[in-house]
C-alpha cells in the first residue's frame, strides 16, 4: 500500500472542502438536487464534518505519503438523541486511485470506527441512476430499505 489513511483534522479544512466539493460534483451528475459549489462544500465541513471529526467520528482521509489526499469518507453520527446513527454522506476517491482499494479501506476504517464509538445503524443513499454508487453501497453489506422521494421547490 502506497497510501495511508488519517483521521481529519482543522488542519485538513481545506482537503476536506476539495474532497467533498468534488463528491458533490459527481453526485450532480446524477441528481440535479445537489448543490455542488464550494460555498455548500465549505458549509458541510464547517458545520457537520469537522465537529464530527473531533469526536472521533469517521472522517477520515487517505493520502499519498507526503502527498496529496487520494479520497475521503464522511460518515458523521447524527446528533439525535438514543442510538447513535451515522450518515453516509460519501466516499470519495479520486479517478487516478479508483479500483485500487482505496474505497474499500476507508470503509473498512470507518466503519470500524463507528462500532467503536457504538453506533448500531449506517444510513446512506445513492441516486437511481448512480449504478456504481448503489453498487459500492450493496458491496459492504448495506441493503435497501426504501425509495427515498424528494419535491425541489
């Protein structure tokens, strides 16, 4: 393996903002709900990503050694009272490195991570028409539960 996963942290900001702005502009290509500029990326790492990264939760982030990051995942526990839930928000890896099992690892870490802080349930979702995102999710072990249905106002 010539890569390493960390935990994010503040010092990742940036990363994380790159990471997930480009996550959001592949899921654009399926969903024309997403809102994909750096402003929402910006927002869902100040606001969701990194305080979950400071409890310990799954954001994690693979890198090059000494080299740029290669992927992220973003798996946070909701804030709900009673069992801890996570939402899967993505895994990104970047094209260069996909289908060399940088995915797979960063899942395998978080969640590993996530039974260790004691969440019981993973939530997440992937657009009808992302076959290889319903696929990575049906590959670890998530089945479907139901057809979420969405009204853009």
């Amino acid at each position: 393996m010539t890569w390493s996963l960390q935990p994010a942290t503040t010092e990742d900001r940036q990363t994380l903002v790159d990471l997930y702005l480009a996550l959001l502009m592949h899921l654009a290509e399926f969903d024309a709900a997403v809102t994909a500029t750096d402003a929402a990326a910006q927002w869902w790492v100040d606001h969701v990503f990194l305080p979950a990264a400071g409890r310990g939760e799954p954001v994690l982030i693979a890198r090059e050694p000494a080299g740029p990051a290669i992927g992220g995942i973003f798996w946070p526990v909701g804030p709900q009272p009673g069992p801890k839930i996570a939402f899967g928000y993505g895994t990104y890896v970047v094209p260069g490195w996909r289908r060399k099992g940088v995915g797979a690892a960063l899942r395998e870490a978080a969640l590993l991570r996530l039974k260790g802080i004691g969440a019981s349930l993973l939530v997440g979702c992937a657009h009808l028409n992302n076959e290889p995102g319903r696929q990575s999710l049906l590959s670890f072990g998530m089945m479907p539960a139901a057809t979420l249905y969405y009204l853009k106002l």
